[in-house]
C-alpha cells in the first residue's frame, strides 16, 4: 500500500470524481483510476461504486477513517521533520561530567540560550560511561565526558577532542604524603583511595594506572560529587586521584592539599582526555550542530585559562 494510493482515493471521495479528484491531486485522471484500482486490488474489496456520483462502498466506508487517520499522521510526522530542519526543536538534552558541568559549561549555555530561546536545555550530571550509554540510548542530544574509545569509536559517533589535562593527588593538608613535590606511586599503594562509583571513566582509568605499575589499587570508598570528595579526604589519611578541573576548590582550601604524580621514563605521565560526543544524524539538526560547535568552541580556551591557574 502506498501512500499516494491512499491519497487518490480520499481525494475522489471528497469530491465524488475522478476528474475533480485528478485536479485536487495535480495529476492525470488515468494515474487516480490506476492508484484507486491497485488499492482495490490490495485490500482485495471495491471501495467505490462507479457512478456519475462516486460513492463509497461498505468497504470504502468503513476503510475511509483509517486512510485519512494515516494520511494526516503522515503530514503531522512531515511538518515534525521540516520544523527540525529549520531547527525549531523544542529541547536539547546534555549529560555531562561533573567537573564540566561546574567549570566549563555555564557560559556555554547562556550563549546557545540567548541565540536559541525556544529550546529548553536539559543538562545532567552524570559518569562518563553512563552518559555514553544514554546517548547510545537516544536518552540526549550531546555527551561531555572523559574519552572512552571502546564506546565513541564507532561509525555513528562523532568525537572531538576539548583538552588533556593531568590527574593529581588530593589529601589532607597534614597528610604524611604531602611531604612529596611529586607522590610516586609506590606511596600511592599504600594508602586507601576515595574513588568514584563504578559507571565514572575516573574509576576505570585509576584502576587501569594501578595495573599498569603492578600495584595493589585500595579502594575504601566510592562517591560520586566533588564536595563529598573534599569532606572525606580532609578528615582523614584516604586519598584520591582526580583530575586538574575537579581540584580548583581543593587547591584554595587550606584544609587540603594537592601533589601531581612522579614521573619518570617508565612512569608517563597520568592524563584524561575530555571530549565531545553525539551521533551524525544528530548533527543534521541545527539547534544541536550549533550546541556541539560552541562546546568545541568554548570549553577548550576556558580549559587552557584553568590549567594556567597557580595551584
């Protein structure tokens, strides 16, 4: 059954002809008589009495709200399509990571929302795993997260890079470590880490670190906000390993301290690639092109002015 069948025969049935009907359509009377017959033929019952007045049949009658129901869904999904083309989406949904969201975003967002009032932003803080799944899930728009090639190197994934930045070490201000310039990692197995919950690209790459140097990785507690982070560490000798963007507020709290990680030839330096993601059909959309190139934009600069910030 093709639509232009079901057209052709509301179209006679509005105007009782089959030459009213060709008009209606912009078409030949031949092509609506073929359309209307091979639309018989499918449903397998006369749907039109031939007269001077085409009538509708039983068949016809009964059949007539189901084509129009399916002809006017049609338009309805057309206008949808076309209003997402000019970009007159009504939403655009964003999950990113949480030192993102507090760093990096907030002038983001109030750009795209001046140029972009009728879309109502939704952003939520979430794991770097978690909101690569969402997005797979057709849940949001876009994900800021730690780069996981396993689940953005595929053919619908659209990556690009925001910036590196290096993992230190967040402690107590007394804690015995905070005698190190650099922690080496030897030091760093010997205590209990605070870590994030599973699902938080931190997590996997910790852990991957500790394997890496044939360490044992203590986890003593998983957490899943930066505050949290900051409260446990302070009052105690766990520690935890987090990224240059997630340790500002440490950094100006005499209460904690922070180290970067000893480095050597076999010891490379512990990073965390930060990047873009959404899928290539997404881009197709203007209000969600225009989101994503303003993170690229954005993030990076203000990334770069962080990292030049005195510890």
């Amino acid at each position: 059954m093709r639509l232009e069948q079901l057209q052709a025969f509301l179209a006679v049935a509005e105007t009782g002809s089959f030459q009213k009907a060709a008009k209606l359509c912009n078409v030949t009377q031949s092509t609506i008589s073929r359309q209307v017959q091979a639309l018989e033929a499918e449903v397998g019952l006369p749907l039109l009495h031939r007269s001077a007045q085409m009538k509708l049949t039983v068949a016809g009658d009964r059949f007539f709200p189901h084509a129009t129901k399916i002809c006017r869904e049609w338009k309805t999904a057309l206008a949808e399509l076309l209003e997402l083309l000019e970009g007159k989406q009504s939403e655009l949904c964003v999950a990113a990571i949480h030192s993102v969201c507090a760093q990096f975003l907030p002038p983001v967002l109030q750009k795209f929302c001046v140029d972009r009032p009728d879309v109502q932003l939704r952003v939520t803080s979430l794991g770097s795993d978690r909101a690569l799944k969402v997005l797979r899930d057709g849940l949001v728009d876009v994900a800021i997260v730690m780069n996981n090639s396993r689940l953005t190197a595929t053919s619908e994934m659209v990556t690009s890079v925001l910036f590196e930045e290096s993992v230190k070490v967040l402690m107590a201000a007394d804690h015995p470590l905070a005698k190190y310039e650099e922690v080496p990692w030897h030091e760093l197995a010997r205590y209990e880490h605070v870590v994030f919950k599973d699902g938080y690209g931190m997590q996997r790459l910790v852990r991957e670190a500790f394997d890496r140097q044939n360490k044992t990785f203590k986890a003593a507690l998983e957490l899943n906000t930066l505050d949290a982070f900051r409260g446990i560490v302070r009052q105690g000798t766990w520690i935890s390993l987090l990224p240059e963007s997630a340790l500002l507020e440490a950094s100006q709290d005499p209460t904690l301290t922070v180290r970067p990680i000893a480095v050597s030839s076999s010891l490379p330096p512990l990073t965390r690639q930060v990047v873009v993601v959404t899928t290539q059909d997404r881009l197709e959309i203007p209000p969600i092109a225009q989101f994503y190139e303003l993170v690229c934009n954005e993030v990076p600069p203000s990334a770069k002015l962080i990292k030049e910030l005195p510890n």
